[in-house]
C-alpha cells in the first residue's frame, strides 16, 4: 500500500489526486506508508471544540477557553487563531485581538471524560499507548497488522473517522519512524489532518528554526543562534563532536535529532513528570492572607489529583508571576514524597513567606515533581502527621465523590470564597 483514502479507505499502490472509488480528494500517500508504525494523536484545539460540539451556537464563533479578565488563554479555537489568539496569551491582549470572542471558563472534568473516551478507542489498537496530556498520545502499532487486518496507516485513519463519528471531535494523525517525527507531523496539517514523515525526514527538517527541536527552549535558542545555528540544518552540518564539546549530552541529542533520529520506545508506563495547579487574581495581591487563601485551595486540588493518579511528589514548587509577566520559582525537596494538601501548604506558606515583602503578584501556583508511584512510598507515607492528613484527606476524596465537590471544604478555603464572593 502506497496510498490511501481517508473516507472510504481506498487502498492503492500509487499516489492519485482522487480517490477513484469514492472521488474524495483526501488521500494520504508516501512511498513507505506501509512500513511506518509510531503516530502521534493530537486532538485539535481540543477544549474549544468540546465547548463547540455541545454548544451549536457557537460553531462559526471565535471561542477562547481561559480565565477571568486577568486570566490566560488555556486554548482557543480555529477561528481565533486566524485572528492571532495563542494558547498561554494573557486574556486581556487576546480580547484586543479578537474582541468579538465568546470566554468560556475551562471544566476540566468534561474535558478528562472525553480524553478518557478517545484514548480508550485508541487502547482498543494497542496496548502501547503513551499519554503526553489529556489532549495528544503517542502511539505505537508495530506488530497489530494481522490483528486488524490492516498497516497501522489505515488502522489509525479508521480510528480518526471514528473518533470525529462518535464524539464529534477531531483529532490530526502525524506518522513516522519515531516519536519526534510523528510529533512533527501532525502539526502539519490541523485540523482533521493525517501527515507523513519517513525517509525524507532529514532534508524536511533542514530549513526549520532550531525551535521545532523536542527541549530547545527560549533559552537554548538564544544560545544556539548566538552560536551560528538557527536551523535544523545548520545542526546537522555540524560535526556531533563540536555539538558535544559545547553542549555536551544535550549536544548529541541535538544531532540525532537533526538528523531525523530518535531512539525513544512509546512507552506507557512513562508517568506524568508534574503535578500542579495555579490561578490568575482579579486584581494583584501582595498580603500573606490574601495569597494563603489563594494558595490553599491550589494545594487541595494538587494533592487530590495525585490521589487519584496513584502519585506522590518529593519536590514542592511554587510558581509566581509579577506584574509584568515574569514568573518567580521556588523549590524544596522533600525528606518523604507526599500526596496530601497539609504537607503541600505548609511547604508553599514557608517559601510564600520569603516573597511576601509588599511587592504585588498577579499570579500564584503550587505542584510537586520528581513524581513516584505512590505504592512504592507506603513506609514513608506512614509515618508521623502525614499518616493522619492522608487518611483525612481520603475521607474528604470519597465525600466528595459521593456528594459533589462543594460537601467538604476547608475553613480557609470557605474565607477564600466569602472574600470572592465580597468582590
């Protein structure tokens, strides 16, 4: 199989225009599209398009997802793009730009329910299943061609009819040699897309900027075009030696990748590497009660997400932004991991002291890293105060899921909400 059509899955040995059984012009077509295996799966503009499906009005209407007037774009629609709306936009600039679009809060829960459906379509394919957020997953299908009756191709265009078929959302297929290609890929074609990249990769990468590279940030770009190298290419005319020699581990990793190669397995059991949560004030915030009450129910939310993925964290962080945007960091590695709000507050209210000195933030956030299998941490989990804040913190878990989110709640977080509401 050379070519495909993604309609009626029309399958052929040279590439066409149309298809010739059902005249549609959506056909895939590449040399090797028989012998790739690892996709990824990007949902496209994901939480808007949920808010879109169950809100009809809003089909032909720029939709951005985000908070408040002193909030962040979460992600925003097609529609919104076009006009120059960006996910992580402070609201205010992406309102300027495109006044006329309809704000909607984020829920979450919605969303994680319709990732859980279609990553659950995709786990009926196979078990190798690599989630990087409730939006995109890799995949690898290596092996299942005799299981479907089909090349992963095809198999996967089916999974993204059926997909838009019965949620009525769309996902964008990229499908490649690797995870970084495949990643690559479908970012080429959005929405509803399905990219190849195979043997041509190298040359495909030559002309794009150093950014487009997996752990090149603003940073590493600087650093690298202050260096001569501002695309792929120039990385991949490079000796590895001279890579190395400047940027050692991370110099090599740079050359394999301009060159297209990237040796890492999909691998399901790769957890999250983070847990957190953090809110945009109304209006900026420098007292120490304002932030704690700020920060508590941060912390709650935190900690009952690693409940519920099973993970407990060894590193507290907490995240600020200033005024004009730049954000303020600070850590504390932990003796034990834990997974309860109590430990998560106290650690934040200790380094929130530090940086309450009457200077405003507009931002405030908490998360642990360095996360482990919460299993594994029993021993250290039983032991002193946090043995009682967990088995209390649990009890509040099953509350809730019995009786919705508001049944219990916490003293401060109750001030935090009659402040709010006093607003």
């Amino acid at each position: 199989m050379k070519a495909f059509c993604r309609d009626c899955f029309w399958r052929g040995q040279a590439a066409v225009r149309r298809c010739p059984d059902c005249a549609s012009p959506r056909i895939v077509a590449h040399a090797e599209l028989d012998q790739l295996f690892i996709a990824h799966m990007d949902c496209d503009a994901f939480y808007a398009s949920v808010e879109k499906r169950d809100r009809p009005e809003l089909r032909d209407v720029a939709v951005i997802v985000g908070g408040g007037k002193r909030g962040v774009v979460t992600t925003c629609c097609y529609i919104a793009r076009i006009k120059g709306v960006r996910s992580a936009m402070p609201m205010f600039k992406a309102l300027k730009a495109c006044p006329e679009a309809v704000v909607i809060k984020p829920d979450f829960a919605k969303y994680r329910a319709e990732s859980k459906r279609i990553l659950g379509m995709a786990a009926q394919l196979t078990p190798l299943i690599q989630n990087l957020s409730l939006d995109e997953a890799w995949m690898d299908l290596s092996g299942t061609e005799r299981l479907h009756g089909a090349p992963p191709a095809l198999t996967l265009a089916r999974l993204q009819a059926r997909i838009e078929a019965e949620t009525g959302l769309t996902v964008s297929i990229g499908l490649a040699p690797n995870k970084f290609l495949a990643k690559v890929a479908s970012e080429l074609d959005k929405p509803r897309g399905f990219s190849v990249i195979g043997h041509e990769a190298q040359a495909f990468l030559a002309d794009k900027p150093v950014r487009i590279l997996p752990g090149v940030g603003p940073a590493m770009v600087a650093s690298l075009e202050k260096a001569g190298y501002r695309t792929v290419g120039d990385l991949a005319r490079t000796d590895v030696r001279v890579l190395a020699d400047r940027w050692g581990a991370h110099g090599l990793r740079l050359s394999e990748l301009a060159h297209g190669r990237d040796a890492r397995a999909v691998n399901p059991n790769e957890g999250r590497k983070t847990i957190s949560c953090e809110t945009t004030f109304n209006d900026d915030l420098s007292g120490v009660p304002e932030l704690e009450d700020k920060l508590a129910p941060l912390c709650e939310r935190a900690a009952r997400q690693a409940r519920q993925a099973g993970l407990a964290g060894r590193v507290v962080t907490l995240k600020l932004r200033t005024t004009d945007f730049k954000i303020v960091t600070r850590r504390r590695t932990l003796p034990v991991a834990t997974q309860t709000a109590k430990t998560l507050f106290q650690v934040g209210r200790e380094l929130l002291a530090r940086e309450t000195t009457g200077r405003p933030w507009r931002l405030i956030g908490i998360g642990i890293t360095d996360l482990i299998d919460a299993d594994l941490a029993k021993g250290d989990f039983f032991a002193d105060g946090e043995r009682k804040a967990l088995a209390s913190e649990r009890s509040v878990d099953a509350i809730r899921e019995r009786f919705g989110a508001a049944a219990v709640t916490s003293g401060r977080i109750m001030r935090a909400m009659s402040a709010q509401e006093e607003e």
